[in-house]
C-alpha cells in the first residue's frame, strides 16, 4: 500500500501512515502465532492483505474521507482467529472486535468514536448483525461515514 501514503503531506499524515503501519505489524505478529490448520487455511495474513486490497480498491470507488478506517478494519478483521480454538471458530467475530477495540485504545491509534465503527464492522463481518435483517445490518452502519 506503500504508493497510498507517498500523496499524503505534512506531520500529520506521517502519524496516520505510522498508525496503519503499528497495525499491520501487531496483526502481522499476532496471525503468525496460529497454529491449527483449520484456522490457517486461507486466513494467514496472505488472507488479511487481500482483503485489505480489496476493501480500499472498493473504498477508492465511493465518497469515504477516512481510508485509514477501511484498512484499519481490514487488517484487524480476522484477528479473533489468533484467540480461538477451531471449534469457536463461529466466535472469531465476537473475540476479534474485542481484541481490536483493547489493542486500538491501548495504543490510541484512533478516537473512541472511530473505535466504535471499527469494531462494529468487524463484529459484523462473518455474520450478519441488526438480528439478521437488512434494515437491521444498515442501521447498524449508520453513521459509517
Ligand atoms: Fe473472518
Ligand atoms: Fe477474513
């Protein structure tokens, strides 16, 4: 993602860049310390970086100011996997959105706010959330942007 952060000026940006960048390395330690094998199928960090990719080529297409969000959320969306036996599997969601909102408030990386919104996606990423419904899985996105 190296060309993304080459257009962005000034000292503030430099502390954005460096906050995507504390993100990847924390999640890019936490995956590699996965072990069984029905966990790692497809989702290493291989998995993660895709997905990453593929959420800002998406994000690039729509009026969103705040990319770092997009990626912060992209990378931190399965770190669940690293605190889950495969039979909890089900649960990465749940586990990882706490793990993320601990990780992201330790480290003051974004305002409680933007934890929030984080944490909801990743919270709804495996499951559809606002009990299942589509009104309900909207309403819970209010407010994303
Ligand atoms: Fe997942
Ligand atoms: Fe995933």
């Amino acid at each position: 993602m190296g060309g993304r952060f080459n257009t962005r000026e000034g000292e503030e940006n430099k502390v954005v860049g460096d906050r995507i960048q504390q993100i990847e390395s924390y999640v890019r330690q936490a995956m590699s310390t996965v072990t069984a094998p029905d966990l790692r199928i497809a989702h290493d960090f291989k998995h993660v970086d895709r997905v990453r990719g593929w959420a800002l080529r998406l994000a690039s297409g729509e009026a969103i100011q705040n990319l770092d969000l997009i990626e912060a959320t992209a990378l931190l969306h399965d770190i669940g996997l690293t605190r889950v036996e495969v039979e909890q599997r089900s649960q990465h969601a749940q586990v990882g959105a706490e793990i993320a909102a601990q990780f992201l408030l330790e480290h003051q990386l974004f305002s409680e706010e933007e934890i929030g919104i984080i944490t909801d996606a990743i919270l709804c990423h495996s499951s559809p959330c606002g009990g299942g419904t589509l009104a309900g899985t909207l309403q819970s996105f209010s407010g994303w942007w």
